[in-house]
C-alpha cells in the first residue's frame, strides 16, 4: 500500500477538485436543474467516529449533497436523448471548469430537478501522483511539496 499520507494527500486533491466545482457552479442558474443541490463540506470521519465506516473516509472530505433517489449510472449508459442533455451539460461545464475532466461523471436518471442529475464531474487529473505512488509507493519529497502548494489554494 505505502505511505497512507501520501494517498491521502493525492485523494483530498481529488475531493477538493469536486468540491470547487460544486461550489462554483452554484452561480450558474442553468445548471441547477441537472446537478444536486450542493449544501458545503463536512468532515466524514467526524461524522463517523465512533463507527467502524469511518476509516474508509479521508479526513475533511466529505459532500453534502440532497440525497438523489435510484442508482447511479455511467453517460454511455443513459438512454439515448437523455444522454444527449447529459453530454451538453457537461460540455458547457467542461468549458467552466478548466483542467477537469468531466467525461468520467454519473448520473442519476429521472433527476430530482430535471430528467436527469450529474454527479462525479470535476475529476482532477492526477496521473502524475497516482502513476509514481503505484511504482514507487510513496511520492518524492519534491511532489508531495508540488502538490500540498497545489492543494493550499
């Protein structure tokens, strides 16, 4: 596995990635009807210390989103016209949030707002990390430095 602290870091990067973008989004009207209602962050482990579940989470990472009835289900998945709302929502947000991919998102079909509702859309790109924690299990010194500059901001 390596070091833990290193796959935290790469995954609160990830989390913080996601939580930007719900948040900056919440200024666009015309997205509000395919994206849930965003109500900040809490802090899992918190949430859940006295429970078994809570060393699944990483620390201050957590979504407070409206709870989205049914089963999440990739964009290729969706019936076809909905998957077509689906891909021009994402497009328009692609153009917003710079350096994200968007391509990997989900969604919930019917939405609570609109016949449909995004979720995971804001994905970092993190190959850089991921690819050297895998060979090497733990960063070096100078991108774990990179990427808690990254994350301070």
């Amino acid at each position: 596995m390596g070091n833990m602290e290193d796959h935290d870091l790469v995954t609160q990067a990830h989390f913080r990635a996601e939580a930007n973008a719900y948040e900056s989004l919440q200024r666009f009207e015309k997205f509000k009807p395919y994206l849930p209602r965003f109500y900040g962050i809490a802090d899992p482990c918190s949430l859940l210390q006295n429970q078994q579940e809570s060393g699944k989470f990483v620390e201050g990472c957590g979504l407070l989103l409206e709870f989205l009835p049914g089963r999440a289900v990739k964009i290729c998945n969706l019936e076809q016209d909905i998957k077509v709302t689906a891909e021009n929502v994402l497009d328009e947000i692609s153009e917003i949030l710079e350096n994200l991919n968007v391509w990997d998102s989900s969604a919930f079909s019917p939405g609570t707002q609109s016949e449909v509702t995004l979720i995971d859309f804001a994905l970092w790109e993190s190959q850089e990390y991921e690819e050297y924690l895998f060979d090497h299990k733990e960063l070096s010194q100078a991108m774990r430095s990179k990427l808690l500059r990254e994350n301070a901001h």
